[in-house]
C-alpha cells in the first residue's frame, strides 16, 4: 500500500523563486501527511514563458536536482518531480526528475511529444528516451501531458511491466473533460494504476483547473482533486495490478507482430 499526494498547485508565470517556495511547502506538507510519494505537476519553474526561457529556464537542471534530492532526503519522501524547464547550452527541454527517499535520482526524462497549440514545438527539444524505473520493487513510469494522447507511447512502457503511471501536466480548463477520459482509458487499456496531476490557476494565455485524479487498473476514479489548489490524498494497493491483469491477461493475448 503506497500514501500518494498529489500536489496540484499553482504556478507563477516567469517566477521560478516563488514556485521552488510554493513546491517546498507542498512537499513538506505531504512527508507531515505521511505520504510515500508526492507529485508535481509540469513546467511548475516557469510556466510556460517559453520564449523567455533563456533568463529562465534551470541550468542543466541543477537548482532542481539539488532542490528535490533535499527535500527527498531531509523528509524520507519519494517525490515525483513534475516537470522543469531546462537549458543544456543553447536548447531546452521540458524534463522531469524523479528522486526516492534518499534523495538518490531514480529518473530523468525529457518530454517527447510537444504540444504544437501551445508553441512547445517552436522552443523546446523532444526527448528520445522512456521513462521507466523502479519504486520500492514496483516498476513505474512517468510521463508529461500530451504524451497522454498517445497510447502506443503508454503500451511501450506496459508491456515492458509498469504498473504505475505518473502523469505530470498544466492541462487547459477547456480540454479538462477529455483529461479525464483519456487517463481513465490509459489505466483501463493498460490494467495500471494511473496517478496524474495537473495545476490550477491562470497564464497569460490559459485557465488550468486541476481535476488531479488517481485511477485504478479497473477505471475506477479513486481520488478527485476538484478545482482546489492544495495536496490530495490517496492510498493505493499495488495487489490490484496483478488481480486484474490476471482476470483479463491482456498482455499476453497480445499481437504485437501484426501491429
């Protein structure tokens, strides 16, 4: 059984100060709440200033993996770290870090499908890579956003034995209905428990109304953020994964040969 706390924030626009104080308070307050893991949601250094990015964004990721690496091991906590915009000379990247509970680094991963309606594409390098890595002996993944929308992304780590996927996104208010389907889809397809956090508040640009949700491998919406800035609590029986995947054996009925 994991404690999981979604911390579905606020991020200021062009402000990473305020953001690392805003992250730092909703980290501390999971490891007070007894939370194994915490999640953040995407781009929480910056927000999506991507054409100032060159005063802004993190520099090789530095300031965040010490950040976060500190914060994991001062207060025993797994920490999902979101996603960071990053510069490495003159690119960028839309990356996330994931640290255990001794501050060691579990993952790095940058995104690898850019939102075109949001300019990313223009601003940002893709990554290559999976995300894929192991969490107290269970293996996970984790993804950013729009790669939501693309399940054969989602299989590719499946089928290679995750069963937990963490989701970190700033996910547009206009578009939350479809969030909320497409995680539910992605944890139905791929038997998985599915743990996605987006942020609420507002960019020059977008209004972001949260719905952080935690899925089980069955469907089932287990925890609903709502529209609030604050942690939401969850606790999840990793029992479920191999139950359900043994009741409908999916991966093995599989035809990957034909597509």
């Amino acid at each position: 059984m994991w404690k999981l706390a979604l911390c579905q924030t606020d991020v200021a626009f062009k402000y990473p100060d305020a953001n690392y104080a805003r992250m730092e308070k909703a980290i501390i307050e999971a490891a007070k709440n007894g939370a194994d893991v915490a999640i953040l949601p995407e781009m929480w250094n910056t927000g999506y200033a991507l054409n100032e990015l060159a005063g802004l964004a993190d520099l090789n990721g530095e300031r965040t993996k010490d950040f976060l690496s500190g914060l994991a091991e001062k207060h025993q906590i797994t920490i999902i770290g979101g996603s960071v915009a990053i510069s490495e000379g003159n690119k960028f990247s839309n990356t996330m870090y994931a640290f255990d509970r001794y501050g060691s680094l579990l993952s790095s991963y940058k995104k690898v499908h850019l939102f075109q309606l949001m300019n990313e594409h223009l601003f940002i390098e893709p990554g290559n890579d999976t995300n894929l890595f192991r969490l107290n002996d269970v293996s996970c993944a984790g993804f950013i956003c729009y790669d939501v929308r693309f399940p054969e992304w989602i299989r590719k780590h499946t089928s290679e034995g995750s069963e937990v996927l963490f989701v970190s996104a700033q996910w547009p208010a206009e578009r939350i209905v479809q969030w909320e389907q497409l995680l539910i889809a992605r944890a139905i397809e791929n038997q998985a428990f599915v743990v996605a956090v987006n942020r609420v508040g507002d960019d020059p640009q977008n209004h972001f109304n949260g719905y952080s949700l935690v899925i089980d491998p069955l469907g089932n919406i287990i925890a609903n953020a709502g529209e609030e800035e604050g942690n939401l609590y969850a606790e999840i029986d990793l029992n479920l994964v191999a139950e359900t995947r043994g009741i409908i054996p999916i991966f093995t009925d599989r035809r990957p040969e034909l597509y």
